[in-house]
C-alpha cells in the first residue's frame, strides 16, 4: 500500500509544474520605419521645467512618436548635429547646454539643442527646444538618427 501511495505521489509532483516556472513570452511586434533628416515631424508642446519631450514623425505614410529626454549640462556644444555619449553636469551655473536624447523607438547619443543664458533658463526650455528642433530642424534630427543604439 506505501509503494502505490509513492509511485501516485511522485507521478503527482512529476506533472505539476514548479511554482517558478515562466510562461512563454507573448508574441512580439515589430514595426520598422525609416526615420531620416527629411522625415516630417510635429512635436507636442511640454511643459515649461520638465524633461520630457515628445515630437509625432511621419515617414513613407506610416506616423511614429519620437520619445526623448532633454538635460541642461555644463558640456558645451556648438551645433545642432553634433553627438556625444555622455554629459557632464556641474550642478551649478555652468548648466546651460541644452541636449537631447531620443530614448523611444530607439535610442541615441546625445544631440546638442542650443546654449541658454543660465541654468535656470536652460532647465526652463530644454524639452521645449528638443521637441521643436525634432520637428523643425533637420540637421538635429540627423543627430538623432545616425548612430542609434539598442
């Protein structure tokens, strides 16, 4: 009787699945559109003191919502194509360099917007002059595209 109550126990524990098992991932969708300095773009005015930014591109008829954030560093900068990987930030007066970085459908370096008077002023604008330059500004928006990053 012990050995027929074992075996029905160990079949018991051999089909029941651990309580850490995963589940299969859900099917994933990709969806590919080519975004060029002549890509055409909107943006949707943030708010003043924020650091997000988003600018709606249309491209072969198909529309993609560019998602970025802005950071008022004290690197400067010198034009609005120009990338870097990484800013630094003094946490003082000497944060005016207004840039940009898209983070949504893919992610890029870095791109320059423009210099502000002070910090404060930068920390102001910054997402307002990325979302406009995203839509407006052709060579920023080179910057944004070239050398994206997963």
């Amino acid at each position: 009787m012990k050995s027929k109550i074992l075996i029905a126990g160990l079949i018991c524990v051999a089909t029941i699945p651990p309580a850490n098992a995963v589940p299969a991932p859900a099917a994933q969708v990709t969806k590919c559109v080519k975004l060029t300095s002549s890509t055409t773009c909107s943006y949707l005015n943030p708010e003043s003191n924020v650091v997000d930014w988003t600018s709606n591109c249309t491209s072969s008829g198909t529309s993609v919502a560019i998602r970025g954030i802005s950071q008022c560093s004290s690197t400067s900068g010198s034009s609005a194509d120009q990338t870097t990987t990484s800013l630094e930030v003094s946490g003082g007066t000497d944060d005016k360099y207004c840039w940009c970085k898209m983070i949504s459908p893919a992610v890029s370096s870095w791109v320059f917007a423009n210099a502000r008077g002070t910090a404060s002023a930068c920390a102001s604008r910054c997402a307002i002059n990325c979302a406009d330059f995203a839509a407006s500004n052709a060579s920023f928006r080179s910057g944004l595209f070239n050398y994206l990053s997963d």
